[in-house]
C-alpha cells in the first residue's frame, strides 16, 4: 500500500534530521580547523549551486538592494558556521550540538526586538527556561571544554540574529538562490577574514590554500553534498505537506541525534558527566515546548535549513 504523501514527507524530514545530525560528527572527524572547514564546506555549496540554471534566474531576478541585505545575512551565517564548528573542535561534538539547541531561545527574545513587535511574556518565559539546563551542561563538562560552549552559545546566537532577519525578508527570492547569494557572501568574508584569523581567533584559523588530505576532502564532500544539499532539496518537497509545527518537533530531533551518534561513533560519553545529560534533557524539553506557542504558523522561510546548524526554527 503507498504512503499518503504526508507520511512520506515525514519520513523524509525524519531522514534529513538524521543526515544533519551527522554535521557536527563530520566536524569533529575532519581535521581540518575550523576556518578551513567552513570554508570548504561554502565553496563546494555554491560551486554545487552554481550549475543549477534556476539559481542564476532568481539571481538576475533579484533586486541589488535584496542582494545585498541577503549578502549581508550570509556573512552572519559564516559567522554562524564557523563558531559551530569551533565549539566542535574546542569541545566536542555532543557539546556544539546542544549548544545549538539553544538558537530557538535567542530567536524568541530577540526576533520582537528585530521584529519592532511587542515581547511575548511566554516567549521571554521559554527562553529563560533553558537557563538551568545551560547551567548543568557548563558543570557538566571538563573545564578544557568550556570555551567550546560559550563559543557554541555565541553561534546559536548568530542563527537567531540571521534567523530572524530572513523571516524579515520572506519574500525576497527563491529558497536556493538565496541560499547560493547567502553562502557566496559568507565564503567571501572568510577569504578575507582568514590572513587576520591567526591574531583574532588562532583556535580557528589554518590555510585555505592548501588542498584538503583525501580523507578530509570525501569527509568535507559529505558534509556538503550528502549533508547539506540532499537533506535541503529533500525537505523543500516535504514542507509542502507538512506544517510548521509538524516540522519543528521532528528537526528538533538533531541535537538528540547528534549526541546519539557522538556517543556510539565517538564514545564522547567517556568525556561527559551525568550532569550534561541532564542539562541536555531540560533543555530539550523546552525547545519541544516552543513550536506549541505557534502551533498554526507555516513554513515561511525554508532557506534557513540549509543554512543553519540549528534546524528548528522553520516556523
């Protein structure tokens, strides 16, 4: 018997949370640092993107002022991504994936802000609701990672602010010629941020110039294409049968895959306490409670799950 397409969509939303939960692994498997990473990963998304003949239509499309607030966005996402995978190389992979998990709890403070809208009493009660799961991850965690954590609070902050201000710009242009225009800018900002990254931040800089070991280049073509494109052009299709609240409490899921994964890949458990595995369960119980407070918005900006780390903020 054939699946109704609501059923299919949500096995394939289900199927692309599972291939982003293996981003941050893939991060910690690559050895490169985290700059030459982002990088990387940029470049061969937009290379990909580039061949597509609709990319280049709704760029020309487009209106310059639009190009360049979207390009503008894009360098928060580079941002965003180079954070994440810094907190990945500080700490650990189970430690950014919770990290990350924190983006929904920015966003509802500070999208009213960005917004110009009033706060919502709930919406400023969920967002403090994570603080004493943050607490017990911070106690959780050997005190060499905690850098890794604020580092990877910061990039969940970063998806609230680009998150934010693309729901702004809903109707701004196709989800992949924005994406493309978003990830072009972001790589770069990273070409001309990399001479000075040996001062500003040593942790994440490396050569860009340098090509990849075969190890680290299918692991980074993996990241890209398998992890970034395909779960992206896979949920496009699913979100036209699923609403916004059907699709935030399954991309929700990424953190608890990531950490399952983490553990049975990597044995990340060995380096965690008790502690952060309950902080992780309080901070999930409040991110699952988010998508109530709206449970009957649509998907408004679907370019924001390629774009992000942090998939539960489709609403």
């Amino acid at each position: 018997m054939p699946l109704s397409p609501t059923a299919k969509a949500q096995l394939q939303i289900h199927f692309c949370v599972l291939l982003w939960g293996f981003t941050a692994i893939l991060g910690k498997m690559i050895t490169l640092p985290a700059l030459p990473l982002v990088w990387w990963r940029m470049l061969l998304v937009v290379a990909a993107l580039a061949v597509l003949p609709a990319v280049w239509r709704g760029l020309r499309a487009m209106p310059a002022r639009t190009m360049l607030a979207y390009a503008g966005i894009g360098a928060l996402v580079a941002l965003h991504w180079l954070t994440f995978y810094g907190a990945v190389k500080l700490a650990n992979a189970s430690v950014a994936a919770t990290c990350i998990a924190l983006a929904p709890a920015f966003t509802a403070v500070i999208e009213p802000w960005l917004a110009r809208r009033p706060f919502s009493l709930r919406e400023l009660a969920f967002g403090l609701a994570v603080l004493p799961g943050v607490a017990l991850v911070v106690g959780g965690v050997p005190d060499g990672m905690r850098t890794g954590i604020a580092v990877g609070a910061l990039s969940a902050l970063l998806v609230a602010l680009f998150g934010s201000l693309n729901k702004r710009m809903v109707d701004g242009g196709d989800p992949l010629t924005v994406t493309g225009l978003e990830l072009g800018a972001g790589t770069l900002l990273l070409t001309l941020l990399a001479p000075f990254m040996p001062v500003l931040f040593p942790a994440f800089a490396g050569d860009l110039l340098i090509v990849p070991s075969l190890h680290d280049g299918l692991l980074l073509l993996t990241l890209s294409l398998a992890c970034t494109l395909l779960p992206f052009a896979l949920s496009l299709v699913a979100l036209r049968h699923l609403s916004a609240y059907a699709v935030q409490l399954v991309t929700n899921l990424e953190p608890v895959y990531a950490i399952i994964l983490a553990i049975v890949l990597l044995g990340e458990q060995r380096e965690l306490t008790s502690l952060f595995y309950l902080g992780v369960a309080i901070i999930l119980v409040a991110v699952f409670l988010h998508p109530l407070l709206d449970r009957n918005k649509r998907v408004q900006h679907p370019e924001v799950i390629a774009i992000s780390e942090a998939k539960g903020i489709v609403e």
